[in-house]
C-alpha cells in the first residue's frame, strides 16, 4: 500500500505510467468526503491528487472560473461569493449524510460524480457547467478537451464523458467552470398537508407556471406535517411578485405560506444535502431519478413492496429514499418499479458490504454495458483508476 | 481540404447496393440517378460539394437499422443528413458513401406537458417543435437561426446554439434522451423523461458528435414557459470598447439577459440600409439587450441595464414599450445575412468565441486583416455568451478571392484561439475547421477524442472525415506502449 502525492502533471503522469506497467490500480482521492459512494475499492495504491490545487483563473465577467481540480469547495464558493456568483447547480455537501467528516469536498470531486442540488431542473447538473479539463489519461498521457469560454462546440464534449465518470477514465488536474450571478433574493411558497399525488399536482402547477421556479420538493415527514415547497430566485421586486402570484394560483391546494431569504436558504441547502434522511445510520440511501409525473405511482407500487421514508425534489424527478433493514437495501424492489428505460436508482449510503453486494449504479442494458466497456478501454485500457468503482468490470 | 480518396470498387457496385436497400426500404426511398443525387452534394457550407454514392430515405427506426447493419457488413460509409443546413459542412457527401436522410422522420410522437417534455423524431424541424407546443404557452428554447428549416436531429449532431444561450443553454442542456442507432444496427435509448443516466453519460458525448458516434432516430427535449414578458433596450456606443465595457458590466451586475447582440459599424449601416429598423447611423457600435421572463423582473432589470448604458457611455438608448418595437429592434439584426447579400456576391461566416473582454483587440486585429487581405468584414455578434459572427464579405468570381477569404478567415480563427477562444461556438467542425483542429488541441487531445469514437465505430464508417484533421486507425490508437514491469513509480514521498 502506498500513497503518492504528485504535484505536478509529469509526476502524476509517471505514477499513471507506473501503475499500468504493473498493473497494480490507483484509488484517486483528493478531500475524500465522496469515498464512502460509490462501489468499495479494493486498490494497492491511493493517488493521492490534492496538490493540485488552488483558483488559476476567475473572471467574473466572463463567468468562468478555472482551478486545480482539488480545490476545495469551500474555497471557491468564498472567492465566487465575494463576487455575487455561484456555482449555479448547488452541489450538496453529502458529508453528515455519508458520515464521512473529514475534509471538505473539491471541485473534482463534485464534477466527477456530478452533482447537482435543488436548482438542476432550473440550471442543470455539474455536466452542464463544466466547460474543459486538463487531465492524464489512465493510458499515462496528458490531454485535454474543451475550453475556457462558455459557448464552444469545437471537437467532442469530452467534459460530459468526464462529469459522473467517477474517476475511472482520467486523473483531472485542472478544471474551468461556467459560474452564475447569484440571486439578489429567494422566497419559498409553503403548502401543507398535501399527498404525494396532489403535491406533485401542485408542483407541476408551479413548474409549469410563468413564474421561473429553481425547486420543487416535497417532503412528507416534515415536522409538522408534510410540505410541499416552491423557490423563486432574482431581483427582490421580481420575487415578492412571483411569490405572491404562485400562492394565489395555488390557492386550490390550501392556503400558502412564504418563507423569506433566510429560511429559504436553511430549507434548499438541507434538501440538497440530504438532510432529511441523513439521521437513520443504518437505513440505505437511494437517489431515484424517474419522469417527474411519475413519482406517486413510483412510490405507491414500492410502497406495496418496501416500508421506506422518503422526500422529492426536482418537482417528483428525483426521489430521495431511506430503506432500513432487508439484505440488499431495498435494490431488487425499488429496480423493479423502475420500468425499462424509465429511470434509474443509485445507492448513495450504504454499508461496504451491501454496496459490494447489490449494484450501486443502475445495472446498464447489455449493449449500453458493452460501450461504456470500450469507452473505459480507450482511457484506461488496464483499469488502473478507481478500478471497479461504477461497474465491477470498468 | 483533403477528402478520404473514393473507394472506386465501391462505386462500381452503386447498382448491386442500391437494390439491397432497396429490400430494405422499398424503390421509392432510394435515390440512384445523378440528377436526383444533385440536391444533396452539399449543405449548408456550399463552396463544398460531392455526388453522393445513393441517397437513402428510411421511414423508420427499424429501417434505418437495417440500413446501418448491411453497411457495416459491406463495410460502407454512412453520411447521415438531417435538413442539410450545416454551415460546416457536417452532411458532405461521401462519393463512395451513402447519405442517410432523416427526413421522413418526422413526426411530433408525444407532448408530454406534465413531464415538461416533448419526444420528436430526428427529422422534425427546431420550430416545428415549438409551434407544436406554442398553443399551451410552452416553447423549446434552442434557437438557431435557420429553425424553420434545421432537424432536431442535426441540432443533436452539432449541439446547436442561437441567440439565447447565455440563459437558456444550447441543445446540450435541453435534452433528455435520444434514440440512436449504432453503426452495427444497434438500437439504444439514452436517457428519456427522466434527468440523467446510470453510467457514462453518452447522451452527453453524442450531443455534438457531429453525426459521428450513431444516428439519432428520437429525440426527448425540454420544454420550457414562454416567458411572459421579453423587452428589449437598443444602445449606441461610440466605440467598440465601450460596447464590450457596458456588456461585462450588465453581466458584472448579475443581469443575464435573455439575449445581448452586437454589431459593428459596418453590420449596423447595411442593415439600416435594408430594413430601415431605425439604428443610429452615427454609432460604432449597437448592442441590443433583451430581458425576458417575469414582467416584474423584467421591468425592473430593464431600469438597471438602462443606467448600466448611459454609465457606459452610450451616446443612445431606446427601451421598447411594447411588442411591435422590440420586433423592430431586432428586424435589423435578424436580417442581417439577406442585409449582406444585397452589397456583396458572397459572404463566409465564421463563429469562433472569445473571452468578452477580448472583443475590442480582436475587432481592432480583424480590421488589420482586412486591410491585409483587401477584404471587407462585418461583425454581428453574441455578445452575451461571447461568440462572434465576422462575415467575410468577397465575389467568388473574382480569382482569388475565395481563396484569400478562407485564409483571412484562418487567420481570425487562429487569433481568436490565441486570445484564450475556440475556434467554433455553434457551427461545428465539420470539413470546414477541420485542419484547423490543431490550432487548440494536440496529438495526444485529439487522439483521446478519436478513441471515444472508436468506442462507438471502430472501423469509422461514420461521417469520415469530418472533425478529425488526421484519421488513425482503432488499433494503432489501442496500443499502449508497456514495458513489462520495467517502469518504477517515481521516487516520490509515500505516506
């Protein structure tokens, strides 16, 4: 077992290079708030990447920023905050719900498992930010793709390939970013008590309203009772306005209440973090991703099969399950109520065991598989970064 | 510009493989005689032209599968052709290819407005999409400029932009699934109604793949709200400087408009000359800001981006008040293509982007080249997002002159990568940057790109050709060059 801290390219390279001679696979690490997700590394060596780090370039007029891609997160939202910019897909911070502590999350983190909070049915996830790279290739070789400009169809987009790779086809050293304003304000319209059917009713409502919503969720354990949440994000005379104008056309499903800037903020940033299912240790965690429509009878069949808590966000897209008990954390159930191609479900929280046990990530169609097989040859044609950590055989 | 030399064994069997898709498609789908092939030797990029080997119209997903498997095994090409209005030349005809037309995929299969989605074949045009969704208040964002005409299919192939991509995003962030077919008959679906997929996002790679990875059959898109209330501001500047200043600044301010144009001098007067859209004529530079979504927000932002001008130095500024001036505003510069044909032959358009703030050195550089070049050039341009538009203007009949066009054209290109851009922001590589690929990337980026494509096609039989300034051979990229244990870790301190 060894650990190697490269701080340059040539050195990361010549560990690459190294690993791949003898065959003996690299576990990538940098903040390593993100090692308790994904499928259990059994790797003789950890790369460890964060000395490349640090903020090489931000231009706030341009919107971009670019980093060494282990910088780590706190510090870029800082230096973007000072700005009145964000990173616009609201990355959580999964740490209390992954108990992992430790140190914070990077940049190339947050990329490689591509995240996204709240604001992706609005902005997008970590891919549609994520602008160019430089990397090393598990081939040992130092390459790159896209740019430093937010609008660039200049070869493939290598950087969707990379985002939610995992860090099984290269080792990024720098990253560059589309960054966002930030909204002057946030207000959230309240509703309680609703079912899932009639909250996720009255979140297509919303969505499908006028009024530019950046969050829909639903969470029925609230205390309190269940509530069903809108955000609207701008300019204060923007918000005040909207958010009015939504509790009004929601008046069929009960009276409203609005939440001003702070609670908002309190409120979104838990969603995103997982914070309502974060308690139960024990309990496995999914992240189910379904056509938004679809959620209640997503829940009603598994709900005939599983006892679980849950919440939704992205207005019923995205279904945040807790499963406690049972030997494969629900994965058999909930995988069977996702119709072919309908879907799919990530176990985010779980035990080595189980996260050994039942596939993490939603098992792939025979052809699809066999693609993502040659894709990984091309890259990493011996498997030595993160071997195993997305699919046993990539 | 080099095209891959005509198999002429192939061309020679035109008639034996016109009646094996004929098999699979029936007689009136395939396209043999010279005269009927004429109307697809090019595309949008029309200084490029090749006769195709046959031209084949599938009807459906199964056929185009067919089709694709019989290639394969007789190992021949496929050039997949949506409306033929790439303006780099990503449909170019192969004459020892087949070009697969996507044009009777074409119908709307499912709106979807709980799921906020619309599912179309490839064929169906951009607009079609929104017009089929317009009643009911919704519209697919993506707006390239030729929308009445261009598939969504090829909006997949070139993840096209347009001029609202600051805010809105291009094709990439407004799909969610493709059907695709791969070069072995294959079919797979990526994505659907849902965000995201398990394992690799190949949705994400085949957006702008330029019909090289598999062709697309289906497409799912977001459908957004029309926004309520869009306004627009017109404002004149004194110079180009300004102009670029007033537009980091709007976006300094956290102000993302809809979308932000600009023009130069020459640009303003030849569409003032035409469509008479009431521009100052004693301006360098016009820049028209379009707010849209909340009328409360809009109203509001509108205020601000007007102070953001006079503070800038605009020496004019117009607000709309209602509907018909901010179509007004825009008359000008959407009209600015047909503005140009009326004071030149011909015209090359380019659409390299740059860092914004880059604008007034690569204006002031490109008035050097014209100069060079004896050339005239004209920029209408995304200010927004930082993508230019110089249209080279010159007479193809003059010797010369295309010539000298495409290596001015260069020239732009080359300084605008200098300047930290791309050489292309919506158009694509197709032939016509394609030996310009190395400009940005090296050996080793463009090789990790064609491994990527030997994923999906080893024995490229997709779109040859195009993007790739130099083909290599799967097996070669494969290699890996190990030395069998020989090489140490370097001597580095370990924990």
């Amino acid at each position: 077992m060894s650990r190697f801290r490269p701080t340059d390219e040539k050195q990361l390279a010549e560990i690459v290079s190294a690993a791949l001679d003898s065959e003996e696979p690299l576990e990538i690490v940098a903040g390593g708030s993100k090692r308790g997700l994904g499928r259990p590394l059994q790797a003789p060596h950890t790369l460890d990447v964060s000395g490349f780090s640090g903020i090489r370039q931000y231009e706030p007029e341009e919107l971009v920023l670019s980093a060494g891609a282990a910088t780590p997160l706190d510090e870029i939202e800082k230096t973007l905050k000072a700005k009145r910019q964000m990173l616009a897909f609201e990355p959580g911070d999964w740490r209390a719900l992954l108990g992992s502590g430790g140190q914070g999350q990077t940049l190339g983190g947050i990329i490689s498992c591509n995240l996204a909070g709240p604001r992706r049915i609005r902005q997008g996830a970590a891919r549609d930010h994520f602008l160019g790279f430089q990397a090393v290739s598990g081939r040992g070789e130092a390459f790159k793709a896209g740019g430093r400009v937010v609008k660039n169809v200049t070869g493939y987009d290598l950087c969707k390939l990379i985002a939610g790779s995992y860090g099984t086809l290269a080792v990024m050293t720098e990253i560059t970013v589309k960054v966002l304003p930030l909204p002057e304000a946030t207000r959230t319209v309240a509703l309680k008590g609703l079912d899932d059917a009639r909250a996720v009713a009255a979140m297509i409502h919303g969505l499908n309203s006028s009024h530019e919503l950046s969050g829909a969720a639903h969470l029925p354990g609230a205390a309190g009772g269940a509530l069903t949440v809108l955000r609207v994000e701008g300019p204060v005379p923007s918000v005040e306005a909207r958010s009015a104008a939504l509790r009004a056309e929601l008046k069929t499903f009960g009276g409203a209440e609005i939440l001003g800037d702070a609670d908002s903020v309190k409120l979104w940033t838990g969603l995103g973090d997982g914070t309502p299912l974060a308690g139960d240790k024990e309990s496995a965690v999914w992240r189910v991703s379904v056509a938004p429509a679809t959620a209640p009878a997503f829940l009603a069949q598994l709900g005939r099969a599983l006892d679980f808590k849950y919440f939704l966000d992205w207005g019923g897209g995205l279904v945040w399950l807790s499963v406690k008990g049972g030997e494969d954390g629900g994965a058999q159930d909930i995988r069977a109520c996702l119709a072919q191609d309908q879907g799919h479900a990530t176990l985010i929280r779980g035990s080595a065991a189980l996260r050994n046990s039942v596939p993490v990530f939603q098992p792939l169609a025979p052809a699809l598989a066999s693609l993502a097989a040659r894709i990984k040859d091309g890259f990493d044609p011996k498997r030595v970064l993160n071997r195993g950590r997305l699919y046993p055989e990539i | 510009m080099r095209m891959p030399t005509p198999d002429a064994a192939t061309i020679a069997r035109r008639g034996a493989i016109a009646a094996q898709l004929r098999a699979i498609v029936g007689d009136a789908a395939v396209i043999e005689s010279e005269n009927e092939r004429r109307p697809y030797e090019t595309d949008g990029l029309t200084a490029y032209h090749a006769l195709p080997l046959l031209v084949v119209l599938p009807s459906t997903t199964q056929e185009v599968s067919r089709i694709m498997a019989y290639c394969h095994r007789e190992n021949l090409k496929i050039v997949p052709r949506g409306a033929g209005t790439s303006l780099s030349g990503g449909a170019l005809p192969l004459e020892d290819g087949i070009t697969l037309g996507l044009s009777k995929l074409n119908r709307i299969l499912d709106v979807d407005f709980d799921n906020r989605c619309a599912v179309a074949q490839s064929g169906v045009t951009n607009l079609a999409i929104t017009n089929a969704v317009a009643d009911k208040g919704f519209y697919y964002a993506p707006d390239p400029s030729s929308q009445i005409a261009c598939s969504i299919g090829g909006n997949v192939a070139e993840n096209s932009g347009g001029v609202h991509c600051l805010k809105y995003g291009l094709t990439t962030n407004n799909v969610l699934g493709v059907e695709m077919v791969l070069i072995d008959g294959t079919v797979i679906r990526l994505g659907g109604k849902h965000l995201e997929s398990g394992g690799y996002d190949l949705l994400g790679v085949t957006v702008g793949s330029e019909g090289m990875l598999g062709v697309v059959t289906e497409v799912t898109v977001r459908l957004l709200r029309k926004p309520t209330t869009a306004r627009a501001v017109l404002v004149g500047f004194p110079s180009n400087e300004s102009a670029g200043q007033c537009v980091a600044s709007i976006i300094g301010a956290g102000i993302i408009p809809g979308g932000m144009e600009m023009m130069d001098k020459p640009a303003i007067h030849a569409v003032e000359d035409f469509v008479h859209a009431g521009y100052p004529l004693d301006v360098e530079a016009l820049l028209i800001v379009e707010l849209d979504g909340p009328t409360a927000e809009v109203d509001h932002l509108i205020e601000r981006v007007e102070q953001i001008a006079k503070q800038c130095g605009s020496v004019s500024v117009r607000i709309s008040n209602n509907e018909a001036e901010r179509v007004l505003f825009w008359a000008g510069r959407k009209a600015a293509f047909p503005a140009l044909g009326r004071i030149t032959p011909d015209y090359y358009c380019l659409d390299p982007t740059i860092p914004r703030a880059k604008l007034p050195d690569v204006l002031r550089h490109m008035a050097e080249l014209s100069k060079k070049y004896g050339l005239r050039v004209v920029n209408v341009f995304h200010a927004g997002d930082g993508n230019l538009h110089p249209i080279i203007l010159y007479d193809a009949n003059k010797p010369d002159e295309l010539e000298r066009t495409e290596r001015f054209g260069v020239d732009i290109m080359k300084y605008c990568v200098d300047m930290g851009g791309v050489l292309t922001g919506e158009h694509g590589i197709g032939v016509e940057k394609r030996d310009l690929m190395g400009v940005m990337f090296n050996a080793a980026d463009l090789n990790q790109q064609q491994r990527l494509k030997c994923a999906f096609d080893p024995q490229g039989l997709l779109n040859p050709g195009k993007v790739f300034p130099e083909l290599h051979r799967c097996a070669e990229l494969g290699r890996l060059h190990v030395h069998h244990g020989k090489v140490r870790f370097p001597d580095l301190p370990r924990f």
